[in-house]
C-alpha cells in the first residue's frame, strides 16, 4: 500500500512541473507576439468611414486621400448597380403583371355595371392599312371612269328601284297597320321580328341575313308609333328578345331645322330614368354626351322583363347627322363614316345582335347598313359592290334606300373610310376629287327630289320619305 502511495504522489508532482513548463513557454511566446506587433507598421484603414493616414503635419496624405476615393467610388458603384438590380427586378414584376393581366379573360358584363364600349379599330389592330389601299386603288379603276356618275349610277338604281313588294307577303303589316309609322313601308312576314314566342306580337322591324358579307344579326326598324303604349312597349320587348346590345339611331341634329322629335318625344322613346311597362322594365342606367372624343351621344339601358332574373343591356348610339328625306351632312362625313365603320366591330356578344333605326326604319337606315358593308368590304380586302349589296338589303326590307341621292351616300360613306386609311399621295388626290363630285351630284339631286316631293305632296295631301 505505502508503495502504491508513493507512486501515484510522485506521478501528482511530475504532472504539475509539467503544467508549470507549459503556462511558461505560452506566456512567453505571448510576450514575443505582442511585442512584434508593436514593432509592425500601423495598417489603413479599408474604409472611408474610418479614420484617414496623416502627415507629420497633421494634414491627409495624398495615398490616403487617393484610396479613399477609390474606397468611395466601390462603395458608390456598388449602391448604383444595387439600385439598378432593384429597378429591373421591379420592372419585370410590372411586366408579368401587365401580361398575366392581358391574358386573363375579362369578367362578364354585370347587370350593375353596363358598359358597351366601341371595339378598338379593327385597322389599327391589324395594320391592315395595305390590303385597303389596294382594294381602294382596284375599285377607283372602275368608279373613277368619266361616264360612271351620268350612266353607271343612274343604271344600278333603277335596277334597286325596281323591286317591289308583294303585299300577300305581308299579312302581320296588314293586320297591324295601326302600329306603324306609315302605311307606304311594308314589312315582310318571312324575316319580321318575332316576340318571346307571343303569337300576336308585332313590331314593323326586320331582321336581315347578311351572310355573303358577315354572320352578324342586324335588324332594321322603325320607331315606335307614340300614340299606343302597346307599340313602346314592343320595341323594348323586341331588343330583349332579340338580344339587341347596339342600336344606331339616325336623326337630324337637334339645334337645327332638322330636329325631327322634341325633348318630349325623344324622353318618351328613351327614357331618363326608370320606366316600367305590362311586361318589361327599362332603366337607364347611364348618359354619355357628344364631345370632340365622344362622335355620338350614347344611352345605356337595362331591359329586363318581367319574371326574368337577367338584366340584359342594350346601348342607343344617337347619330345626329342624317336628317329625314335628305343626305348625311357633308360637313360631317367623317364622322358618318367612322361610325358606319363600328358597326361590325362593337364587342357584342356573339349570339346578340345590332339595330339600325331611323322614324320610318327604311331609307336612311338602308343606305347605312349598305354603307357599313361596303366598308367591311374593304377591310377584307375585297371590292365591294354597292349595286348587289343594296339589292341584299331591299330585298329584306321594302324602302331600303328610297332615292337616288341616298344611293350615292353609299358611295361616299365608303370612300371616305377608303381616303383615311389610303397613304399614296397620287391615289388619295383621285380619291378626294371622286368623293367632291359624288357630294355635289348628291346634292343636286336631293333638291331635285325634294321638288318632285312637293309637288308630289301638293297634289296628293301626303308625303312618305325616310
């Protein structure tokens, strides 16, 4: 045991002499560190937010100063392109937005909310601007000959006024001759608008099937006759049944002469407000007046009839430009033609359809629609036909285009939307002589006309003329 004792003490004793060695080699290489590091040069500053390298004078030196400039300029142009890293991350963010946002397909239109806007130019989108120049250069070899406005025109409208109608075609204009706006402007019982099924519905439209040209439903009608309720409710239970969501209404301007209904009338036909019938509800949901932006005062409308949970609407376009029995005014040619023009491109949906209305429904609102089609003629880089188009549309609907200087408003509404999209200087000169003949020979022959209806009205004690 005493053995084992002295053993394990002498073991204790050689561990602490061991431990001592060790603290004092440590302690002193300790020492050597410290005291080289005194010996070393002091080192700069890497910052300029730290302190700068003086002269003995106490003064900057010019190495300091140099990298500290340098120091300032990493530092800056390293904010700079952080800057800009944050810029482009930015805008590419914007980017997918705007493009997540495009290809999102648009909420339906909510009774709440209508809206109906004009589609934007289907030639602006389509940069389509060539195939019309070339159609529009095809077509002035034809209409530009010397011999085109004193035999070729005369020609065509004699053969478009050669149509007549057969009155056994036309038993529900027969038989509702008191709702109507005159007895000398049939309705064909073939393609007359129907009702929601009612057997006795009547109201002297015509829906036309313009197939060769476009799959668009465009119906043509008269306005209502004011001394029947019957007849005002009909027209608002024909653009439900109907699904009409655009209605081009033409009349003269209301601050002239032409003024063809007084604010009364007119409030009657299209209310300011709330009006409620037998069967169907009108509300008027918004006005947008004419402006230099806005070319056509716009009525916008909830239809809803009764029993019926939809709120379908349907917008009225006021075009104020073509007075009864005369000639679109010349002055505002282009914006007869602008208009004309949207008529094939409004947003409507694809089972809707548009109406074309003027008092009578026949003369006016024909030479419109044959206008608009010569026009979508044009866009698809075809030459149109005025002659054959006319006869589509009077074959549909008896007193489409009554006269002959309506005829030639075909002709001017179309070039005019030629003129506008035309770039060739030599081509457009041609083009705008064509149109100053056409309007003059327009003119002169609508003051022919209104002779003849004078006489005409003397004679008979009546006069019919849209």
């Amino acid at each position: 045991m005493e053995k084992k004792r002295s053993k394990t003490n002498l073991l204790q004793k050689f561990a602490e002499k061991f431990k001592k060695k060790k603290r004092a080699k440590s302690t002193s290489a300790s020492r050597e560190r410290s005291s080289e590091m005194s010996r070393r040069p002091s080192r700069q500053h890497r910052s300029p937010s730290k302190g700068k390298q003086t002269t003995p004078s106490g003064t900057p030196s010019a190495s300091a100063e140099s990298k500290s400039r340098i120091d300032l300029m990493e530092v800056t142009a390293k904010g700079v392109k952080e800057k800009t890293k944050e810029k482009q991350r930015t805008s590419d963010k914007n980017k997918k937005k705007k493009n997540e946002k495009e290809t999102t397909i648009a909420p339906s239109k909510s009774p709440s909310t209508p809206g109906l806007r004009r589609a934007d130019s289907l030639m602006e989108l389509s940069q389509n601007s060539k195939v019309v120049e070339k159609a529009v250069r095809t077509w002035l070899e034809t209409i530009g000959k010397e011999d085109f406005m004193k035999k070729t025109l005369d020609s065509e409208y004699k053969s478009l006024d050669a149509i007549k109608v057969d009155m056994d075609k036309c038993q529900a204009f027969k038989k509702n001759i008191d709702l109507c706006q005159s007895e000398n402007i049939e309705v064909l019982d073939a393609n007359r608008v129907k009702g929601n099924g009612e057997a006795d519905f009547f109201y002297h439209a015509s829906v036309l099937n313009l197939t060769p040209i476009t799959t668009k439903t465009t119906i043509l009608a008269q306005l209502a006759d004011l001394d029947s309720p019957q007849s005002l409710e009909s027209f608002w239970l024909m653009v439900a049944a109907q699904k009409i969501q655009r209605v081009y209404f033409l009349t003269g301007s209301d601050s002239s002469d032409s003024a063809e209904l007084d604010k009364s009338a007119f409030a009657t036909y299209f209310p300011e407000d709330f009006t409620e019938f037998k069967t169907i509800r009108v509300n008027n949901r918004k006005t947008i007046q004419k402006s230099e932006e806005q070319p056509n005062s716009q009525l916008y409308y909830e239809v809803v009839p009764k029993d019926c949970a939809e709120a379908p609407f349907c917008m009225i376009e006021i075009c104020d430009f073509w007075p009864d029995a005369k000639i679109p005014a010349i002055l505002q040619s282009v914006r007869i033609a602008g208009t004309a023009a949207s008529v094939f491109e409004t947003d409507i949906d694809a089972d809707a359809s548009c109406a074309i209305m003027s008092n009578y429904g026949a003369g006016r609102p024909g030479s419109f629609l044959v206008g608009a089609l010569a026009i979508e003629k044009l866009r698809n880089g075809d030459v149109p036909n005025i002659k054959d188009i006319a006869i589509l549309v009077r074959s549909q609907r008896p007193g489409a285009i009554e006269t002959f200087s309506q005829y030639m408003s075909t002709y001017i509404i179309a070039l005019y939307y030629g003129q506008k999209h035309v770039k060739d200087g030599e081509l457009k000169s041609k083009l705008s002589n064509l149109i100053s003949q056409l309007e003059t020979f327009a003119t002169s022959s609508m003051k022919e006309e209104e002779d003849d209806d004078d006489s005409a009205g003397t004679t008979t004690g009546s006069n019919t003329c849209d």
